[in-house]
C-alpha cells in the first residue's frame, strides 16, 4: 500500500504471487480509499515497515502490460 501522506509504501500482509498476477485481500471502510503499487519488492525490502521511500523508482511500466479487475482488463500502450 502506498501511503499518500509519507510517500513510502508498506507491503500487503498475505499478498501471493500467482504466476504473472498477485492476490491480495482489499478492506476499504466507508469512503476510504487506497492506492496499491504491484511489483516486486525492493532488494532489501521486508514484509514489514517501509519497503520503498518517496521518489524512487520501484518498477517501470515501460512496454505491454495488462490489469485486470474484477474480470474486467485494464491494459497499457
């Protein structure tokens, strides 16, 4: 989870990678709202704390790649 107010972003406790996809439980209270950041994590980076601090590159998103929500696919340029 990325932290909007630190800028550093948190890994998701019992996220699973599953071939080229991830799977992760998503709780939202009412009108919350997260931004979640899918990669893999950052040499050195732990399942707790802050894995990845503002202004750093995690991964690029540069060529083909695909999103997909709820059966829906969301892909890039």
């Amino acid at each position: 989870m990325w932290d909007l107010g630190t800028g550093e972003i948190h890994a998701i406790s019992g996220a699973t990678a599953e071939g080229d996809s991830v799977r992760f439980a998503l709780m939202l209270g009412p009108y919350e709202a997260k931004v979640v950041v899918v990669g893999p994590l950052p040499s050195g980076g732990g399942r707790s704390g802050a894995v990845l601090a503002a202004g750093n590159t995690l991964a690029e998103l540069d060529g083909d790649w695909a999103l997909g929500l709820n059966g829906k696919q969301v892909t890039g340029l």
